[in-house]
C-alpha cells in the first residue's frame, strides 16, 4: 500500500510526499515507529471535509476518517510479519530438521 510512509521518509521527502499528495488526491498516513501518527492530505481534501462537517456535523468527518482507518488497516493485512515468537518457532523447526538430517 502506498499510502503510508514513515516519519524518517516523510521529512526526508517532504516535497515528494506534498507533491504526491496533491496530484493523487489521496491522504499519506505518516508512521513512527510502525504506529500511524498524522496524516498528510491537501488543503482541498481538508476544505471538503471541514465543509462537510459544518452542513452535516463532526459525525460525517469522524465517519470518513474511520473509513479511512479501516482501509489502511485492510491493507495492511497482506503485509503483516508474522509475530517474533512465531520467527523464532519457524527457525527452532528449522534447526531441528537439520540436525536430524545431518545425524541420519
């Protein structure tokens, strides 16, 4: 998913990510350390949902950005890494095959 980026990534690019922003009308999810912080998205986008707020009350933007949310997380899914206790389970049973094997 290209909608997020780390804070390191994001300073060093700024322009980049602004840029990015504004051409591809799609928000930027800013992460520090893998945990979502900000989101960058252009003064367009921030109008529509202040406008959109103002006729319909804070619960439309609050319902865009749990929208939102939720999409980043459901792309996030394909990416996950497995948790370190199940690395280190994975790479036991690794070790464990290769020692029997070198034994037989």
């Amino acid at each position: 998913m290209n909608n997020v980026m780390s804070a390191t990534e994001a300073r060093v690019h700024f322009g980049e990510l602004m840029q990015r922003v504004v051409e591809n009308a799609a928000p930027v999810v800013v992460e520090k350390a893998g945990k979502p912080q900000v989101v960058v998205l252009s003064v367009a986008e921030y109008e529509r949902l202040c406008a959109a707020s103002e006729q319909s009350g804070d619960d439309s933007v609050f319902a865009d950005i749990l929208a939102f949310a939720s999409k980043i997380r459901a792309g996030k899914q394909e990416k996950l890494t497995p948790s370190p206790e199940e690395i280190i389970h994975q790479m036991r049973k690794e070790r464990d095959e290769q020692l029997l094997d070198n034994l037989s």
